[in-house]
C-alpha cells in the first residue's frame, strides 16, 4: 500500500505520471531524479522526508481545506483597512477583473510571439498610458514591483554616466531601499541616503548639496515621498544634480498624476512606480508591477534590460503590427553579453493597468486624484481633534497618504493597532522601527474605497482606544 501511494500521480504537477518521468529520464540519459541534483554539494542537502501531509488529490477536497485556512485570515472585506506603505486598498472596476481572467491574457507568460493573443497590443496600448501620465515617451513592460524598477533605474543611470556613486532620499520606503541596496550594488557600490528635513518631510537641499559631487550618477527620490509628502522643489533638485552631469530618477503614485505634475516636467531623467493602484486587486501583499518610463532616446533605450513594445511595418506593405524594440539589447537575446538581466516580468498587471487607465481616461484620473487629496484633508482634520493625536506628523501638503503621532497619547503603535482591531479596523502601518527618529508614529491611508462616515468611524475608535 505505501509503495501504491508513492507512485500516484499527482494532478497538480506536470509530468508526475511514473511511466512518463521514466521516460523523461530514460531520455536525458539519468537513472533518477537525484541525479539532477548531483551537483549540489552534500552539507547543503536534506537527507529526510519533508514534513507535509498528504496530497489531497480531490479537487473539491482540496478547494475546501484551502477555504477553511483562507478563513482564519481577516480580510479587508470584514475590516476597514488605512494601511498602505506599498500596496494600497483602491476600488477595482468590474471590467479589470473580467479582462485579467481572460484565458488568452491570464495564462500568458511574457507575451513572446509563439502564444500571442493580442498581448503585443495590449502592453503596447498600457506603456501609451502610462507614457501619458508621466509625459515620456518610453516605457517598459512591467518589472515585479516598485523596487525592482527603480533600482533598475539607478542601474541604468550608473552605465550612461559612468559613476558608481548613487544618492537615495531617506524618506522612501525602506523595501524600496533595501532592493536598491541589494540589486544595484554592483552598479554603485557607495549609495549615500540624502535626509529629510524633520519639520516639513521634503528632501533637505542643503543636504543634497553638501552631498552631491562629481561621482554621483543619479539621486532617487519619490513623489509623493513614503510619507505622501508633496515634494515641491523638484526642478531644483533636477537642476542640482544636471550641473553635475548626473541624472534624477523619481518615483510616483500613478494615481496622484491626475492632479500633480508629471516628473518629466520638473526635469527628471526616470519615473518609475507601481501600477498596483490601477486596477490591480490586493493580494497578501502583492498585485504589484514596476514600470520605468525615460525620453524616448537611444541613450536611455539601449540601457533598459526589460521588453519594449513599439509598432513596426510588417511584410505587408500599408500594413502595421507590434512588434518588440531593440530585442538585441535584452538578456534574451545576448543572454551573457547583455549589459543586465530581467527575468519574468508582471505583463497581465501591466494589460489591467492599461484597461484601468483606458477607463478612467484624463477627466477621470483628475477627478479621482481630487477626491484622494479632499479625503486626506478631511482625514487630517477630523484625526488631529483627538487629543494626544498629531495629525499630520509634517507639516506639508499630502497625498493619500500621512504620518500621525501618538507619542502624547503614551501607547505605542503596536498596542494601537491592537485594539483596534476589536473595532475591526487595520490602523496605520508602523513606522517605529523603520524611521525610530518619528517616535510612534503611523502611516495612515485614505482612497477613494474610505467614506467620510468611514473616517468619523476611525476618529471615534482611536478616542475610544485612547480613552479620550
């Protein structure tokens, strides 16, 4: 009987027929599996069974139990959420979610011409939104996130400058810096962090002064900052770093360019971000994508490692397709050669971003980004009447997002948060171990899914934590 269950072919895994596996090795020339593994030292290998129960081989069966663990999860169904931090609670339109499950669409890997079903133009019609929101003409399919995409950028600038010397903004997400730090090091192996001033939240210009030499590739900076400080002084940051012969990269929200200017208009060299708030739903942390947008210039084209999309003349004379741009340049096709390296990449968020921004067109990103500002005032102004609570933490213009204070209130975020939780309500998100020099501060986040009776219910649940 144990012999019979070790050879059940497993119906989630390819190939877990026994005949054909034998087969397959039978034709790679190996005796076993173990084989495969051969070159993998032996201190590095576990020598006992994984302790996993059972393959539930019904699916029913196995559908129900992943149910069951699902359900011991609270939801932002269930509760009101106000985190954000990265990955933000915006409202899906229906026809996101009907394009993303489309068999042609949500089954595809990358989009090469062998299994095209219309996704060259899909990415194609996606990068021209985007391309439109940032006001730059260039712009790639989407990498895995945020944080890949703009340590890409500080890669990028580091080969068309030839330094290796990067300034970071200290007041961007610490994953993002963390990637940059991990990802670009072999680029810039000295990355200096340029602060903030305490009061306002913006980048402190004296300190990028005193920073900035002749070494520097590129500052990377964000707009609206991880605090959702407005940054105000960007031409004068592009400036700056332009004198020096290096290159400003900044980071946005897409959806705050409804109502903000576009980075290319204040001087910078790169915008990238994260579609995630363009119609992608929240998943454990994920539905991200990381875009990169530059002039549309040989200099700046040939240093992207990720695929381009562009329209070409076909054999057909009058006749046009999409094909991809400077394929030579990619990892795919130089392999070794290749001036960097991108692997699989988020093209199904990219296409339901593009149908996102499609949808919402120029009036309606304005209309939404106004509503996002409007609700953060309010948010502000009703949070700061309780008492012990600073709202906002800087004293600046915000965007969705800000930072409150609760060190009068003696408790700290993490017993806050706590207690709200009785009131079904994810509070802010801790800033107190990333950014100590806050105190007990939170990132709050208000879109357009938040109510003013959802804001009024969150101000009553802190003063009832609080005992205010």
């Amino acid at each position: 009987m144990e012999e019979k269950e070790k050879r059940v072919a497993h119906p989630y895994i390819p190939n877990s027929v026994p005949e054909i596996k034998e087969e397959l090795l039978k034709e790679i020339g190996i005796e076993s599996t173990e084989d495969i593994f051969g070159q993998i030292p032996e201190h590095l290998r576990l020598r006992r069974p994984l302790n996993i129960p059972k393959a539930i081989l019904s699916e029913y069966e196995l559908k129900k139990h992943v149910t069951e663990l699902l359900s011991k999860n609270k939801n932002c169904e269930e509760y009101k959420n106000y985190l954000g931090g990265g990955c933000w609670q915006h409202y899906v339109p229906a026809v996101c979610k009907t394009i993303m499950e489309r068999d042609e669409f949500l089954s595809a890997y990358v989009g090469e011409a062998f299994a095209d079903h219309g996704k060259f133009q899909a990415q194609f019609e996606y990068a021209s939104c985007i391309g439109e929101l940032v006001d730059m003409d260039m712009v790639n399919t989407p990498t895995y996130d945020w944080a890949m995409a703009c340590a890409t950028t500080v890669r990028m600038a580091s080969r068309m400058t030839g330094r290796s010397k990067a300034l970071v903004a200290k007041s961007i997400s610490p994953e993002r810096l963390s990637c940059i730090k991990d990802y670009a090091c072999s680029a810039t192996p000295d990355i200096e962090l340029v602060n903030y001033d305490p009061k306002s939240g913006l980048l402190d210009l004296n300190d990028l002064k005193d920073k900035l030499s002749e070494d520097v590739c590129v500052l990377y900076m964000e707009n609206p900052n991880f605090f959702g400080v407005i940054e105000k002084d960007g031409q004068e940051i592009a400036d700056l770093l332009h004198s020096k012969g290096a290159l400003l990269s900044v980071g946005v929200d897409p959806i705050s360019l409804g109502v903000l200017k576009p980075p290319a208009r204040y001087g910078a060299d790169f915008a990238c971000g994260d579609v995630q708030p363009l119609g992608i739903p929240m998943s454990y942390g994920g539905g991200l994508g990381g875009f990169i947008a530059t002039p549309d210039e040989p200099k700046f084209v040939a240093e992207y490692p990720s695929l381009l999309f562009g329209i070409t003349e076909t054999i057909e004379e009058g006749e046009y397709g999409f094909g991809e741009v400077l394929y030579e340049r990619t990892s795919y096709a130089s392999r070794d050669k290749a001036k960097d390296f991108l692997g699989t990449m988020a093209q199904l968020h990219g296409i339901v971003a593009g149908v996102y921004m499609a949808l919402m067109g120029p009036q309606g990103m304005k209309e939404l980004g106004e509503g996002l500002l409007q609700r953060a005032v309010y948010a502000v102004r009703k949070l700061s009447s309780v008492k012990g609570i600073k709202a906002p933490y800087f004293n600046s213009y915000h965007f969705k997002e800000f930072t409150v204070n609760f060190d009068d209130t003696g408790k700290t975020v993490a017993d806050i948060n706590k207690a709200l939780l009785d009131h079904k309500i994810f509070g802010g998100k801790d800033l107190s171990k990333d950014f100590p020099e806050l105190g007990q501060s939170a990132l709050f986040c208000i879109t357009e899914v938040h109510s003013k009776k959802d804001i009024d219910e969150l101000t009553e649940a802190l003063a009832s934590v609080l005992g205010k």
